[in-house]
C-alpha cells in the first residue's frame, strides 16, 4: 500500500502516485495580465505563483480571464500536464465582437432628450429621421404624429469558441416621451444569440449605434 513519505529532497514518486503539494507553479497569460481565478476563487492577475496540493484534492481548475477575450481554462492533477518548466501558460482567444462594439446610457433602456426650444417637434423629427436612416438600412415603422420610430434589426455574426458562432442584433426604437416641455426618448435594442436558437439582451451596442445616439444628442441639442 502507498504511503505519502517526505524527504529533505521532496516528495518521493510513490507521493506523486498518491498525491502531494507541488512546489509553486507559474500562472502566465497570453496575452498577460488576464484574472486568474483557482476552483472559482480569484488568486490574483497573472503571471503569479501557485501552489497546487494534491493531498488535499485531486485536481484544480485554473481559469484565465481578461476583458475583450473568451475564458481559457485548463484542469490539473498531480501529474501536471499541461506544465512546463514549472510553468502554465494559458491563451485567450481574442473576441472579435468586443472591438466593435461598446456600451451606451441607450442600450437595452429608454434614453430621454430634452429638445432644445428653438428647434419645433416637426424639425426635432427630421433630425432624428434623418440620424436613423443614415444608420439603419430600413425602417421598420415610423409615425411622425406620435414621433414612433422603429428601425429593422442590424446584426453581425462572429466566432466563438464553444459555440461555433454567435450573432449580435441592434434594433433602434424611439418615441415622444412629453409634449411640453418636448422630451425624446430612445433606446437602442441590443440581443446575443443563444446556443439554442434563441436571443436574450447583450449589454454592448455596435460602435455606429453609439455614434448615432451621440449625433442625436447633438442635433437635438440636448442640455
């Protein structure tokens, strides 16, 4: 029966069979400085040192995070595979959909602009019109009494490395909030495609979506 013997110079192999801490591993990231998160629980930004003790578990969990990237993660047991030269290195894949897109006050929730007074509710419409088509290819439907003005989804779709791909949808909405004083609002509709076909709502916008609100903002002349 193996036992877990120590020596002066270390665990002897018989221990490495069984289990027993390793000295201190090198936690390095490509790129670097990605969150490095053990069994779930945050231990520091990469590189750093840790120590992994197979005595009390048999393996552990290592996961790389780092904004603008996907996860990259790697299970360890005592046999350290995975491990050179005392050193883990993970690769995050870059996500391409981060570059093009960004958060705004708009996303997923109504934005209010206040209408500068020397602009009427007719001139206020054309404006916003004229910054929605200039975005969105179709309008999907659009009154100028009520000032209601829904464009057609724009989506693009990018790799994944789970999932194959996933698909990004913008949709611009907008209505009349007040008549006096004469109050906007708009939103812009953002949604993530799901692995099972479906969609739920995705915290960031396409870049031109955030140039159109901010145009608006502008033209409208908001305080």
């Amino acid at each position: 029966m193996l036992r877990w013997i120590s020596t002066a110079a270390g665990c002897l192999w018989v221990v490495v069979a069984m289990g027993c801490a390793a000295g201190p591993t090198s936690v390095t990231t490509d790129p670097g400085g990605a969150f490095i998160t053990v069994n779930n629980v945050g231990v520091g930004t990469a590189p750093i040192n840790y120590t992994f003790d197979f005595s009390k578990q048999p393996a552990y969990e290592v996961k790389a995070s780092k904004t603008g990237y996907f996860d990259a993660s790697a299970t360890l047991n005592s046999e350290m595979v995975g491990v050179t030269n005392g050193v883990l290195n993970l690769a995050l894949q870059e996500d391409e959909s981060y570059g093009v897109t960004t958060t705004t006050d708009a996303t997923n929730r109504w934005l209010k602009i206040e209408i500068a007074p020397n602009i009427t509710q007719a001139e206020a419409w054309q404006k916003i019109v004229d910054a929605v088509t200039e975005r969105y290819a179709v309008i999907e439907q659009m009154d100028s009494s009520s000032g209601y003005l829904r464009s057609v989804p724009t989506s693009r779709t990018f790799k994944h490395p789970v999932y194959g791909t996933r698909t990004i949808r913008t949709q611009f909405v907008g209505d009349i909030a007040s008549s006096n004083p004469l109050v906007y609002k708009m939103q812009i509709s953002s949604q993530i495609s799901t692995p099972d076909g479906g969609w739920t709502p995705f915290d960031r916008v396409f870049k031109e979506d955030a140039q159109m609100v901010e145009e608006l903002q502008s033209r409208l002349g908001t305080k």
